[in-house]
C-alpha cells in the first residue's frame, strides 16, 4: 500500500493543528464535500460535535445515534457555522477505513476543510470480530499521529438486527452502564459511554480555558 507521507512539525500553528507547509493533502477529487446547511437538533440541544464518515459504511450514522450532544454529518466538513464545526472523524479499523481517516486529516491539517471546522479527533470501530491483524495495528500508529486524540469502538452484535431508532443513547453526566452485558436498546456499549464521556469533558476543558483567556486582561 502506498500511503502519502505522514509528518508532525515541530511547531504547532494551533491546538491540534499541523504546519500546513508540512502536510500533503489529497488531491481536489479525493477531498470531502461540504455541507453547508446547519447541522440537525435530535436532541435537547444543539449538537456539541459532529461525527464525519471518512468513508462509506465507517459507522457515523450509529456513533452520532449513540452521542446524544453530536450530529451526523456523512460524508461532508459542516461548513455552517450555525451549528458546530468540531469534527470527529470516524472510520473502520482496517487498512481502507485507515488510509480514508488519513485523507480526511491531511486534507483539514493541510487548510483544504471549510473556515472553522476543527478535528477533535478519530473514532476506530471495529471492522470484525476478533484481533486486528498485525500490519493493520501498525497502520493504526502512523495515522494516530495525525489525531489529537483516538477511540477505539469494539465489535458488538447485536446492531446487525436493530433499527438506528430502537439504540440507546449517551447524555452527559449519565452513569456508567453495568460490565455485564446489557442490551443495545437499554444502554450504550461501556466503551462507547467511555468515549463520549472523554469527548464532552475535553470539550468542556476546552470552553473553560477559552474563557479563562478571553476574560484575561493580561
């Protein structure tokens, strides 16, 4: 496999964001559309993030049902500003979802994505059952070094028979689920409570320290 090369500046320009003089984005026909309408309310308020297919089937539709405070943006950079413009990439945990993850995060670290969208990060599911071969989880390593941070969503079953509508959903501050098995329409997987969990507290570390800038006379 042929794979642009991955490199990390020394100097940031911004949080989470590379030198785009050190970036190769892909090529203008390979690149993600745009989608600029506001992103759907489908829960009690306004989307926090907005989860971003990097590839067909990559799991963005069932990670945005499960995070109650993020929206499913497809395919498409949400280009409104209406609604937010954090982005968390979402792919398969193969060699094809991994190479498409590494499009979509060189093409925003290179400043080819709409005016205000920031990649919070990367979200892993599960391709199959079972160990991740060897050279995928190497793969894994070199495209993790162009995110801010990484989930990793297991394999669960049970979504092959159940509608979007009928799966449970994660709010802030909602308890853990119980270790045992629990069923997909009663709680969310523990692993993916886990990882909204760790996305809404970043982002609320993110809020706090903004604030504490701007409220900064110095």
């Amino acid at each position: 496999m042929n794979a642009a090369p991955l490199q990390r500046h020394r100097h940031t320009p911004a949080p989470g964001r590379l030198d785009p003089a050190t970036i190769v984005g892909p090529a203008p026909e390979r690149r993600a559309p745009v989608r600029d309408t506001p992103l759907p309310t489908t829960a009690e308020h306004p989307p926090l993030f907005a989860v971003l297919g990097a590839h067909g089937g990559a799991g963005a539709s069932t990670l945005a049902r499960w995070w109650a405070p993020s929206a499913d943006t497809g395919l498409a950079w949400p280009a409104s500003p209406r609604t937010t413009q954090r982005v968390l990439i979402a792919a398969r945990l193969c060699m094809p979802g991994l190479t498409a993850a590494a499009e979509r995060l060189r093409e925003w670290h290179a400043g080819h994505a709409p005016e205000g969208v920031t990649v919070i990060g990367l979200v892993l599911t599960a391709a199959r059952p079972g160990t991740v071969p060897a050279a995928v989880r190497r793969y894994r390593g070199v495209v993790a070094e162009l995110a801010q941070q990484v989930y990793t969503i297991g394999w669960h079953d049970e979504l092959v028979v159940l509608d979007l509508a009928e799966l449970a959903r994660y709010s802030p501050f909602d308890p853990a689920p119980a270790r045992r098995k629990t069923r997909l329409t009663e709680a969310v997987p523990l692993d993916v409570h886990r990882a909204g969990a760790h996305i809404i507290n970043r982002l609320a570390a993110s809020h706090a320290a903004q604030q504490q800038d701007s409220e900064d006379p110095t």
